[in-house]
C-alpha cells in the first residue's frame, strides 16, 4: 500500500486545511502539519487523534498528538490543538481515509490465472496469481481479483469491487460496484435444504442465486448461501463481518452491519439499517424490521417488527454464583407454588 | 448447469405424469405443462410450487402456479390444479431434483491442476484448475474435484463424490461415495489437544485420522479435525450445514441434520437420526442418543440418553425488560431466602 | 507422514527406557517394547495408554495395552505394566511426540509456486504447490508453507514455522518462530471499522497489523483481523482452535488456550495463561485479566480482573420444561412483587 504518507517527501496537511476540506472548527494551531493518524495513548508529533469512546478520555491529558478530533464537550481539557466537530470519528475515519489512500489498483491478467476464453473481462480489470474466472462470467472496469480466487460460470462483478484473496464465487452470484469481499468468503454455495423421506434425508436442489447490492463489505471466511429457487439478497451498503453465516433466501436491507460470528438461518427476511452484534443467532422464517438493534450473543426466535434495542443472554458471573443461578432457577416453578401457598393462607388470615 | 428446462425445446412435464412418477392425486387439469418449479407467492404458469409451511399459506389463494403441492387439508383453499400427497415438501424435492439436474459429470485432469504421479486417480474422475491430488491419494469413478481443492497425502474419495471448490482434505482422509462437499470445508485438520506442562502448552499429536460414510454433504467452512489416535467418523447420510466445526474423535450417527455454525467439542458421540439447531454449542465427552432433537442456540453440558426435544437459551426481549430481568435472576437467591422468612413467619402464625 | 512406528524394521522401545527419559515409575515389565501410543478401550499390545480422564476409568480393567501412564491412586487397578506419573495426560503427550514424530521438512519451491523476486527467502524453506509469496515478504529458515497458500507483501514468518494448506497472510503479517497455522485461517484481513455518516456506512481504513509470537498454534478457518491503527497481538504459545474469530486491536497473553467458535470483539485485552471454552463471546474493549477461565458459551460484557472461573448459560433441558421455565422468568418481576406484598401484609399482622 502506498500513500502520501510513506513518501519521504510529504510533509503533512495543514490542520487548518483538513478541517476546511472536512468541516469543523480548529481551536489552536492551524498551520501545524498532519502526516498520519493514531491512537489517543500512543500518538506521536505530527499525528493527528480522536476521541469518541468516553473509556478513552483518560488518555486525552498526556497524548503527545499535535491535534485531537473531539466535541465540544471535551474542548476544555484538550492539551493540544483540537479539532471540534459533531461526530469525531466519523471525522477520524474520513482524515484517515485521505491520509491513507486504499491499495493501487492494478491491471491485466496475471500470467498464473485461469481465464475462461468465454467469458467478458474489462480490459482495466485484474485477475491475480492462481485465480480462475469460469465461462460465461463478467468482470467490471477496475476490477480487483486477488491471489487464489474461484469465479464461477455467469457471475457479474461490478465496476471497482475488490476480491481481496482466496473467495469463491459459486456459478450465477451478482455483485455490484464498489463491493470489498475478504479472504475465504463463500458465496452462493447450496443452502440447507432437505426433505425427509421415511428416514433418509432427500436434498432440495438449490435453484436460486446470491445478488449482492453496491457498496457491500463482506468479512474473512463468512458464507452466504444461494436461494432455493428465489435468489438470496444482500442490498446496498450492507456491511457483514467476519464469520457471519447467511442461509438460503435471505435478504439483508440496505445499510444494516452485522457484527462477527452471527448466524441467520434461511428465510428470514432484516430491515434496512439494523445493527446486529457479535454471535447473535437469528431463525428462519422470520421478519426483522428496519432500524431494529440486536446486542450480541442475542438470540432471536421471533420477528421484530418495532424499531429498537433487543437483548438476551445471561452475562457472565463468578462459576460458583452461576451454577447456584442455575440451581435456583431450575426450581422456580416450585417458588412460583411456595408464594402461592403462602397467599392463600394468608387470605385465609385475612 | 444445464437442465432440460433451460432447454428451450423442453414443453415440460404433463402434471398427471409427475404424480404417475411420484405418487399422490391430481385435482384438477392432468395434462397442463410443467416446465419449473418456484415459490409459492412469485410462480408463474408453467411452474408447480407447494405449500407445507403453514405460514405461506395466505399465499395460496392468489397463487400464479400451475399446480400447487400441497396436503388434502388444504385442498379446498387451492385456486388451481392441486396435486394432494402426504408430504409436500418431499414431494416438490423429487420433481425438483426431477426438473433441474444437477452439474454435468465432468472428466479429465485440467491442465493447470497438479497430480502427483503415485496418486490413483479413475480415468472418469475430473480434476478441476489449480487443483493438487497429493501422494498416494486414491480418487474413485466420476469423482468431481473443483477448483483450488487440496487432497493430501494418502486420501480416498469414493464414487461420485464432489469437492466443489476450494476444499481441504488433510492426509489420510477418507470419503465415501456420493458426497457434496462445499467450499471453503477443511477436513482431517489437527485437534486441539495439549498438555499443560508447568505454563506451557504441550501438543498431543493427532494421529487419527477423517473417516466419512456414504451420501454425506458438508457445508461451506465447515471444519472436522482428525482424531487423536483413533478416527473421527460421520456416518452415512450425515447433513452438515455451513460453518459448523467438529472436534477431535466425534462421532456422528447416520442420517443426522446439523444446521449452520454448531460447534461439538471433541470425543463426544452424536445418535443416528438426530436434528441440531443452528448455534448450538455441544462439550466434549458426551453421548447424545438416537432420535434427540436439540433446538437453535442450545447449550449441551451433559449427555443425552433419551429421544425427545431439548433445548436452552433466553429469547430475545426489548433491552429495557431483559436488563430488569437479568437484575432479577442475580437477586433470585435473595428471593427465594425472603420467601422462606416468609414462610417461617407464617408457620409461627399458625 | 513417516515415523519410526512406521517402520516396519522398528521394534519399539523398551518401557523401562521411556520412563528414564520422560520420567515416572515402572511397575510391571521395564523390558516390553512399546511400538505407539492408543486410547484405553481400544489398544493392542505393543501400545501404551494412559488413564487421565475418571471417564475412561472403566476400561483400565480390560485394556490389552502393555502398558498404562496413570497416576499413583490407579496403580493397584492396572491389568498391565504401569507407568506411574504426576500428570499422565502430560507424559502421553511427551510419548505420542516421541514415537510419532512431525512430519519431515522438505526444502525448496515447488514448480507451481510463485514466489516475488523481491521477495527474501530462506533457502531451507519450502513453499508448495501453488502457493504465492508476495513482493517485500520474509520466509525463515525450514518454514513449510504448504499448497495454496497466500503470503501477502512483507510479511515475515519466522523459523521453523508451518503454513498447511490455504492460509492467507494479508500485507504485513508477521508470525514469529515455530508457528503452526492450519488450513483456511486468514491473518491480517480489515477489522470491521466504520463510522455512521448521516445512515451511511463510512469505512475507517485498518492501517495496523497482526504481530504473532513464537509457538503459536491457530486452528482451522480461524481469522485474526489486523488493527485499526496499532497492531492485533497474539503473544508467545498462544493456542488457538478452528473458527475463532479474532477483531481488530485485541491482545491475546502468552499461553492462553481458546477452544472452538469463539468470538473476541475488537480493541479487548486477554491476559496470559487465560483457558477459554468453546463458543464463548468476549465484546470489546474489555479487559480480562491473567488466568482467566471462561467456560463453553459463556457471554462476557464487562472486563474480569480477578483471576478465576466465569460461567454464564443455561444448561439444555427437555423442551417443555424450558418453556415453562422461560414463562416463570418472564414473570419474575410479577413474582417479586407477590413476595413483596406478602411482606407488608405479615409486616402488618405482626
């Protein structure tokens, strides 16, 4: 990766000018020159900084940063130059983003890659070491494919999209502009389909495909199944994680993140703009309306169908107190009996 | 893949032939034309759907399908050509599988896969792109390898089997006929097993070794690590959802359904014919027997002898109620201690 | 894989001079000439066993091993010569170790490989059928890297260490000495940063990397994303199994075991000799402290500084009980108040 950064040459940015590119008002100096960002308790000269996360505010007093991006809230106890704006790491992650320009994008089909002679490749497009394209496939201006990718017969990928290394594509997956999948995603592999014949399971074939909107990020080894005969949908601006599962005939709606390690099974239908924590696991069939928040390890057996904040999951306690929990509640229904005895006699008393 | 129905020749199958094939009963027109299949609520004329989740039944009525799959309950309700079975789901798998074909057997050893010369490769098997089949692997008739597979030292895939794309069969491991294996799987990968040796980890060498049955499929970045000394082993007809991993020295009965991201810790013995929700978790050393059904998210601390359905975990509530109640469940010792004073109280009333 | 068991001409060795070099107590036939290692219920002669786990204990009488490592309250069960030691899951793993050793190095590049001429490489490594090693990249002394392997630009991966098969190191990855890294694990890929501008997903740039130390073990598909800014830190004889997902800017503290599927959010700490159960979830910017044990599933949202075990969960129950008890805590606030109200009215009677 190459940026303005690692040459020897660049000097910085002007605070000053940063903040007239970004928006927000600089309190201090200006002209003090930005070449990198960092964080809050390791920073450096010539770096610039943010604080977001209130835990973190203890390092505010002692960073040696020469600017921290921050709300007005904090202004006071900013010992350097503070850059003050409403949402400071909204801030931090577009001067990160300039300072730290994305990889190059390179050309052409390297000399170890497999290229079907049927299928359609922009000519600006690159297709790294040991990757395949299958017949039928299409390949977007400026597309990135890197080492040791499978894609498979008719799949579409839109302009600029980058296969970081290693994801396989299975036969017939769409996906749209701008999209950056990681390494070992899969897509478009059978669902879990499977009717049961007097004891012996008969498979469903699994007719449909994946259709993956723009702007999409899909985390390392997370897989995301094909639909059975209706396509599985993950609209625009959907960020997945890592290790995330995707079942059959799903559809994710635009601009939802879903943290790592969360399972959906097939069917189920999420809104846009939801946010889904680490772990959780959500069932089939079910119907997840727009805007709905969902905590980690949460697990999800019915649609949600108001906006909000849904929780379960028994956070962590000392082994000794848990199995006593554990003993208590086993035998609630008995506590349930023992207030209603002891109600009625006291009705009795009464 | 190519199927009659993409054929445009194919006119399609006369419905009443379908049932003379598969069993059940037409209501309705015998010789109108099936070309497909589709879902219930997007089917146009020419496809048969089918109805067996009652939660598509508000469907029905406006259906654009054909003929409709479906159970005698439901037959009044049908707006069209009804063909009335006991199992619709199995039903629609069979003139599913019927209609669409699976992928062409392919043959032959792709010019860029790399075959150690002692393997024994069938001349009807087909070794797909940058491919490796490593010494002394043996690969049955009509096996299917996909691109980018590594099949190690020593290995043995029986007829017809299928590593899709990108798989990894560590040495030594074997599988029977008719396998589905889905990218990205690993198979025969070192267990977790060490000895603590005054703060430092030792390695147990794991020496066993994969060994699976006949008509077994395995999702995409599913993991199953060799035994220690003896061999892990997945029975026939064994179904493995996406992302599950299988510890060390397991044992999987026949013809049991393991749905997405399931985890089973090493040396434990799954029954025959058993169902595993999504997400659960299943400790080490333990028996599950025959016929247990464990639900999405489940957490296994024990062994389960009898069949029936078990299951654990908190489902989902708005954040607001679970935080009272988890406050709840830590004060519960609290509780049943104030109902006891209660009761002693009473007793002395009385 | 060759062993000296797997030489026919091998004759084993004597149990008496196994005990000279590993340690502990012959009771029995010193002169008996061990072969391999195997489990109890299972063994021939020519094989020694051990007795760790009560589970096993059942067998002892039976075994048809030559010998047994247990420990000294078995000695007066066992059938055979006994091999008496303090920890005899310990002296197995020392045993298995010596009898079957690793597989042997092999050195250079395969013709397949593809290796970057600015890349550095140790002439004593080897790197396998079509793995790629990028520019700027540095491969130590007998380092295997196996077939399909991605090492991306200047990585550097110390002595002695193993790639298996299919791992990808992302730019800048740099793994200490010894190592042993599984298929299908990915190193270094994006954290999962973004900041919310307005309903649309702004992607914060991952500059860091991932430091790994000497010693270290990673499972099967596991992935390690790289920091935002600083580097992810797995220090010395960390032991990771399959599916773990490591996020962005965690330190996991040497000699820490995490088993199967567990999940770490970003910027979280774990201190050192830490043993995590399978399935558990960790969220983020936590702080668990040295020697932490966290059991299977356990959900952890707030740092742990004390030492100990931490448990959270509920154990599986057949399905109508569960139910039941899920109602009951439902209505736990309900229940609270009964209790509470039967205080005032004994509270007035008294």
């Amino acid at each position: 990766v190459t940026t303005e950064q690692d040459d020897p040459a660049f000097a910085g940015y002007a605070l000053g000018d940063l903040a007239s590119r970004l928006g927000g008002l600089i309190h201090g100096d200006r002209d003090c020159l930005i070449r990198g960002v960092a964080v809050i308790q390791q920073a450096s000269p010539g770096t610039v900084t943010f604080l977001a996360n209130p835990r973190y505010r203890k390092y505010l007093a002692g960073t040696s940063a020469s600017a921290v991006i921050l709300s007005s809230d904090e202004l006071d106890a900013c010992p350097v130059s503070a850059w003050v704006v409403d949402n400071p790491y909204l801030t931090f992650a577009k001067v990160a983003a300039l300072l730290h320009a994305a990889g190059d994008f390179r050309e052409g089909v390297h000399e170890t890659a497999f290229v079907s002679p049927d299928s359609r490749l922009d000519e600006t497009a690159w297709i790294g070491p040991y990757s395949v394209v299958d017949s039928g496939a299409e390949i977007g201006a400026r597309v990135q494919i890197g080492p040791g990718c499978y894609v498979g017969e008719d799949c579409f990928i839109g302009e600029a999209s980058r296969l970081v290394a290693h994801v396989v594509l299975c036969g017939g997956t769409r996906i749209g502009k701008r999209a950056l999948v990681h390494p070992g995603v899969v897509i478009g592999s059978d669902g879990f389909g499977m009717a049961n014949d007097g004891g012996t399971w008969i498979k469903i074939p699994q007719l449909g495909r994946v259709w993956i909107g723009d702007d999409v990020e899909i985390g390392a080894n997370t897989t995301i199944d094909r639909g059975t005969i209706e396509d599985t949908v993950i609209e625009d601006g959907v960020k997945l994680d890592n290790q995330i599962q995707v079942g059959h005939n799903v559809r994710i709606g635009a601009q939802t993140a879903i943290a790592g390690c969360v399972g959906i099974a097939g069917s189920t239908t999420i809104g846009k703009r939801c946010a889904i924590g680490g772990g959780a696991g959500i069932g089939g069939h079910l119907e997840i309306g727009d805007g709905v928040q969902i905590t980690g390890m949460c697990m999800v057996t019915k649609s949600i169908r108001e906006p909000g904040i849904y929780s379960s999951g028994m956070p962590a306690q000392p082994n000794r107190i848990w199995r006593r929990g554990i003993g208590y509640f086993r035998r609630i229904e008995e506590l349930v009996r023992r207030v209603q005895t002891l109600e009625e006699k006291l009705a009795r008393h009464d």
